[in-house]
C-alpha cells in the first residue's frame, strides 16, 4: 500500500486524510505543489528525481543547483556533467539508472546576481525525506549511492562520517544495499592538482565497486 501524500498549497489538517499519491508519474506531477519546508518560496521550481521506471540503482546527492533549478532536471550543471564522465569511465550506462537529490528545491543565497549554494539543514532534509521515500518505494531498487553527507544522512536517517563509509555495501536485510561516496561538486572545489587527482581517483574506485556490486547482484 502507497503512503499517502501531503502535497498542498495550504498548510495540512492533522484531522484531513492526505490525497494519496499512486505512481512515480504522479509525484512528479504533485511535487511542484510541495509546502512541506520554506525552500519553495525563492527556487524556480522543484526538481524531481530521472530515470527508468524500475532501475536497480538509485544515486541520491544533496539538491539542485543553479543550473538545475532553472532546468528542472537533476544534475545537469558542471558537478552534473563531472559525475557523468565518471560513470561513463567506469561502465555505468547513466541511461539505466535513476539520478534525484535529497531536497528538491535549489536552497542558495543571493549575492549580486549570482545564486550562491547553501547546504540544506536537518528540517529541510527530514520534510523533503517525503519524496525520497516515495522514489524510493516505486522504484525498488537494489541499490542505493548516497552522493555526499547531506544524501547520506536522509538515506540513513542518521549524520555519518563518509570516509569511515565509503567503498563497502552497508547491508540492510531487506532494504537496499547503500554505498556511500563523496558529491561530485566535491572534485570541483579542489584547487591544487595533486590533491585532485588523489580524490578523482578514489572516486573512480568508488563508481567500480558501485558497478561490480550491482553487476553481482
């Protein structure tokens, strides 16, 4: 049975039952109604999640940027074409997985007219948490890469550490499997080469041991 929804423009009645939402279809089409947390009131739009009907493999990063939240598509600016020229580099075809973001709303702060990321906080993440479960549950995949701490913590419920994490399955019975690794904008921050490249590489690793894990499986 589907959890049902509260997507309302007006703020929810404990005492009236929520709308229920059927299919992947119609919470893409409901999201734009999405009053769960402030976030809304300054992003163009919300950005749902892409991908097969049914992929294996869900990635998860942090929310839109810029770009994405002007497109209405996730990971489509530069973190978006990092991340696919890794996969690319691995084997993974990005055409067969699903890509979606923790928040669905672009959270930044305006600074001349620029639009500076902000990171989203532990409201933000737990409102938006809505969503995610319901890609989560029409999707059924087998897997699920968190891309970054702010994905980490809404797909385990919990702050981590991803260092401590990152390159194993974390095993959950009859969940998905979870890889945790690092947010491509991650590589984009870096300046100095060596330190760069030291990353990039151990990114790869991560994507490969992604690639075989859901090969195996």
């Amino acid at each position: 049975m589907v959890a049902k929804s509260s997507v309302t423009a007006r703020p929810v009645d404990p005492n009236q039952p929520d709308p229920p939402i059927g299919s992947l279809a119609e919470a893409r089409a409901s999201i734009d109604e999405c009053r769960r947390c402030e976030l809304y009131k300054a992003a163009t739009q919300a950005v749902f999640g892409e991908g097969p009907q049914h992929a294996s493999v869900l990635f998860v990063g942090e929310q839109p940027g810029d770009q994405e939240d002007l497109a209405g598509k996730p990971f489509v600016g530069p973190a978006g074409r990092l991340f696919d020229s890794y996969l690319e580099r691995v084997g993974i075809d990005r055409s067969r997985v699903y890509v979606t973001n923790a928040v669905k709303h672009f959270k930044f702060e305006p600074r001349g007219k620029r639009r500076l990321h902000k990171r989203p906080d532990a409201a933000e993440i737990a409102a938006c948490r809505f969503w995610l479960d319901l890609e989560m549950q029409f999707l059924e995949p087998n897997l699920i890469v968190a891309l970054g701490a702010t994905a980490a913590r809404s797909v385990l419920g919990k702050v981590v550490t991803i260092g401590e994490l990152r390159g194993k399955p974390i095993e959950r019975g009859n969940a998905p499997a979870v890889f945790v690794t690092i947010h491509p904008s991650f590589l984009l921050r870096i300046r100095a080469r060596p330190e760069y490249e030291q990353e990039a590489e151990k990114f790869e690793a991560d994507l490969a041991a992604i690639r075989d894990y859901a090969q195996a499986g």
